[in-house]
C-alpha cells in the first residue's frame, strides 16, 4: 500500500521555464513534508519541507504547496536550471510514528537547454 | 563541516553472509535512521536510532539489526545475506528525533551475488 505517490516517472521542461512536480499522499496524519534531490551515486539532498499548518513555504527558486484537504503536494522550481537536472523524491511524516519518512518513488526531471 | 560519512562505498558479499554498514552523523545530530533503496524505488525506512536506544523499526525482517554508539554512530548489521538485499543502503542524520528534515550520507552499494 503506497502511502506517498509520485505518479509521473520523469519530467521534461525547457531551462528557463517552471518546473512542476507532483505528490499524493493518502495517510491524513501525516503533517509533515519534505522534498529531496537525488544525483546518482550520492545521497538524498534536502530541498524544502512544509508542515501541515500551513500551504505554502519558499527558499529562493524552490517554493512547496500543500493542499490537505486533495492531499496533495507539490514543488515549484523557478527558473529551471540544467544543475537542476535530478530524480526529485517526495517523503512525508507523522508524529505518531516518531516522524519517519515514507517516500515515493520519485520523479527523474530533465531540464532541456 | 563533514556531513554524514559512511563505509564502506562499495560491498559485495555472498548469499548467506554477514554484513556491517556503518554510519558517522553530522557533528551534534543524535539522531541516526537507516534506509534500503533499490533501483527504482523510493527509500524504505529500516531503523531510527536517537540517544543510542532504538526508536523506529520498519518492516524488515530479523536478520537486519542495528545499534548506535555513545558518540552517535551507527552500525547496521544483515545476517544471512539474501539475493533480495543487494540495494543502496542509506544513512541520515537528524538534530531532533522527530520534526526535522534528514540528511543523508553518500550510501553503501551492497551486492549479494
């Protein structure tokens, strides 16, 4: 049963324009979101995350969206830039599981020159 | 500062044999949580460590155990190695035991042949 649902495997968009990536989850504990990068041959990187208390948070060109009420996630890149090239992965958490982290299976984003 | 280190890169090992992975966190996170990674998949949640006594277990069976030390290390140990565990093993830290994003080390490419 997947609690943490990336449904699009790979993502192309022209450098310069915005990327979109999109999660569902179906767990309503879960109040707390993260999203990671990973480049191959290296771990996770930690982008963003969001708690369930509020809908949106920014960091420079990355900005998360959550709506509880569609479970729905999602993170916006702008500009897409080529370093941005990466598998982008999902996780979410809940406290009455002491916060660990379930993921989805990813999404690979390819930024096109 | 050095982020999550862990050793050794690369393993192979046999079907039936003995494992040890091991994790250094960042400097002043107490809180160590291992993952399995196979190819095409998200991370899946093996264990969480914090103050050196286990505070999550995922859906793993026996043979996989763990355990961290005074200055905030960790091991994880796989028994009786299967074909099936050969994957990327995962380490992250964390500051708190709950809440916080997680950081990962490079992994440990394990291959059971």
């Amino acid at each position: 049963d997947q609690q943490v649902k990336q449904n699009s495997p790979s993502l192309s968009v022209q450098e310069g324009r915005i990327s979109i990536l999109n999660c569902d989850y179906t767990n309503s504990m879960f109040d707390y979101f993260l999203w990671y990068k990973k480049y191959p041959a290296e771990g996770p990187t930690f982008l963003i995350s969001i708690s369930s208390i509020k809908d949106k948070n920014e960091d420079g060109r990355f900005t998360v969206f959550l709506n509880k009420s569609a479970k729905h996630l999602s993170l916006h890149i702008v500009p897409s830039q080529p370093g941005d090239s990466a598998v982008y992965f999902c996780a979410a958490s809940a406290m009455d599981s002491n916060y660990q982290l379930i993921w989805g299976a990813g999404t690979k984003l390819i930024i096109k020159p | 500062d050095a982020g999550v280190t862990q050793s050794p890169t690369h393993l192979i090992k046999t079907r039936g044999q003995q494992v040890t992975l091991r994790c250094s966190p960042i400097s002043g996170h107490k809180s160590v949580s291992w993952y399995q990674q196979v190819l095409g998949q998200g991370p899946q949640f093996i264990f969480q460590y914090y103050e050196k006594e286990e505070r999550g277990r995922g859906n793993f069976p026996d043979r996989f155990s763990a355990r961290q030390f005074p200055n905030y290390s960790s091991e994880l140990n796989v028994n009786a190695l299967l074909l099936g565990d050969s994957a990327l093993y995962l380490c992250a830290s964390s500051l708190v035991l709950a809440g916080g994003a997680q950081y990962f080390g490079p992994g440990t490419r394990l291959t059971v042949l």
